[in-house]
C-alpha cells in the first residue's frame, strides 16, 4: 500500500511512546441486546483524555533536537493540541495552538492548564493552515494532526493491542475527523493480515467522507458545528481520501441523537464519560451500521465540557 505507515514504523512507535502514551484497556460493553458483540477502546483513560498523545508524541520523537528547540505548534479542536502541548511540556519546547472559533472552551482550557499558548480563528483560517502547514508569525515546526506518517504510525500502535488483546476481531469502528486515526489503525490492522472490516465514522453535521469515497474525489459539505467537535470538517484532504480508499471497508454516519444515546449507555452501563466524537462508533454499531460479530469501537476521547454531558445525560428525547 502507498504512503501509509508501515508495520516496522508503528512497532517503532509503539517503543518510543512507551511511558508517555499508555496502553489502554478493551473492555466489553455491559449490553448483551446489541447487533454485535461489542468491545470499546478506551482511549479517554489516556493522560490526556485522548488518543491523540500517541501521534503527537512519536511525530515529535521523531524529529532532531534542533528543530525541536524551535518550538512546535498545530492546528487542532483540542485533543491534538492537547497532546502536542503534553509533550512539549515535558520537553521543555514552547508551543503555539491554531484553534477554530467553534472549540470548546474546556478543551481550550486544558491546552492553556499544559502550557500552550492558544490563537482562535475562523474555520476557514483554521483550515488553510492544515493545507499550507504555516500560519502568519508563528516561527515553530508544524505538527500536522493528521496528514503525518509518524503521527499515523502512533496511532496504528492501537491496532497493535487490539490484535493482542481480540484478535479474532470481525470489524473495528474508528471516528474520522481529519483520517489520521483510521488510516493509523487500518495500516496496522492490515499490515497484521487481519480480516477485520474497518468503517470510518463520521457525524452527520459534518460529513465528506463518505459523499467523497462514493465520488471518488474530495466533496465540500455543509458544516454544522455541534456538541461533536472532535471530528467534523468540510472537506478531505486528497491525499486521505486515497488512504482511505486503500485501507477501509466503508464509511458511516452517526446522527447526533445515536451519538447522544451512546454517550448516555456508555455512562449507564459501563461509567464510562466520552465526548461526542468518542461516541460515534458506538452509535453506528447500535445502529447495526457495521455487521454482527465481534467488533471494536474506539472511544477516541472523553474530552467533553460537564455542563454539555449532564444536558445529554438527563436528556431523554
């Protein structure tokens, strides 16, 4: 396969986040009356609340200790940045966050409590700076959230553990917001020769993907910002809409009354708190969207303002 992160790269990865990334449990989902035999990924019990810490950190262990002394900085909603900040604290490096108006202010909070130093823009603005990887003033090495092998390769040190810990997995359903968590993941699951089908999910509010793969080109959509604001664009970029193709079986959409409806069984059946897009391959698979047997969802962060979870939560419509 072209331009994906390679099983060496993700073993590679898999040392070098070791004692800053953690290795988090797959539990299985106290429902027994479900479409699937379902198992969630907890990436919220990460020290970030957040898989992104794995990408962040291997994209910037990766990088010479001159670049690094030039600070970092990236675009992101909050979990990227929040894993980029993590480590460039335990680096002592600055780092500069690009954030879209619409984030949240917990998670912005969360950067600044880190050390980051955070600019809010408008969508568009916030945007241009994934395709140009730059923005005005800002001197520092552009971590990409997504569009990087090495953060890929970080997160593909999931499907690593999946595998050990299920490896007689059917299917495994992964949120899509820029691809970087998907491509990760797939790459390694198909690089471990696994039979699993890998479904992308999006949230309705906000989904290229799946209008994309059916054109076979990159499609803008209508974007509403929602409680789901770790995932969610207007486009996808070329180069992972042709990851994707590679790699996926599929791509689904969650509604934002399933995503809801997963947060809420989540918390009821298992005490577990995720953020909305950490719900939205529970919600398809509820749904039935991805098949019967044994299937993981990735709970990919839990990052989510209390005020918001206890309106969901007591929110029985």
């Amino acid at each position: 396969m072209k331009n994906v992160p390679s099983l060496a790269a993700i073993h590679a990865a898999r040392q070098l986040i070791a004692g800053t990334a953690i290795r988090t449990p797959l539990v299985r989902l106290n429902v027994r009356e479900a479409p699937a035999e379902i198992y969630l990924k907890l990436e919220t019990l990460q020290p970030i609340g957040s898989f992104k810490i794995r990408g962040a950190t291997n994209a910037m262990g990766n990088l010479t200790p001159e670049t690094l002394s030039r600070g970092v900085f990236t675009a992101s909603a909050g979990n990227m940045a929040q894993g980029v900040a993590w480590r460039a604290r335990e680096l002592g490096i600055p780092c500069t966050v690009i954030a879209p108006e619409t984030a949240p202010d917990t998670k912005i909070k969360a950067i600044e409590r880190l050390g980051g130093r955070v600019k809010k823009v408008p969508f568009e603005e916030w945007w241009r700076t994934f395709e140009t990887r730059t923005f005005p003033g800002v001197e520092a090495t552009f971590i990409h959230a997504f569009d990087d092998l090495n953060v890929m390769a970080g997160n593909g040190t999931i499907a690593l553990e999946i595998m050990e810990d299920l490896p007689e997995v059917d299917a495994v359903v992964i949120p899509w917001g820029g691809g970087g968590l998907t491509c990760g993941i797939a790459a390694g699951m198909r690089a471990l020769n696994s039979k699993a089908r890998i479904y992308a999910v999006e949230v309705a509010t906000a989904a290229p993907l799946v209008v994309s793969l059916a054109a076979g080109t990159p499609q803008t959509v209508d974007y509403q910002p929602s409680f789901v604001d770790g995932i969610g664009s207007k486009v996808v970029l070329p180069q992972m809409l042709e990851r994707a193709r590679q790699l996926i079986d599929g791509a689904l959409v969650a509604e934002l009354h399933e995503v809801k409806s997963a947060l809420r069984l989540m918390a009821e059946r298992n005490r577990i708190i995720a953020e909305g897009a950490g719900a939205c391959a529970l919600a398809c698979t509820l749904a039935g969207k991805a098949g019967g047997g044994k299937v993981v969802c990735i709970v990919s962060g839990g990052n989510i303002d209390f005020a918001r979870l206890c309106e969901i939560l007591t929110d029985t419509n």
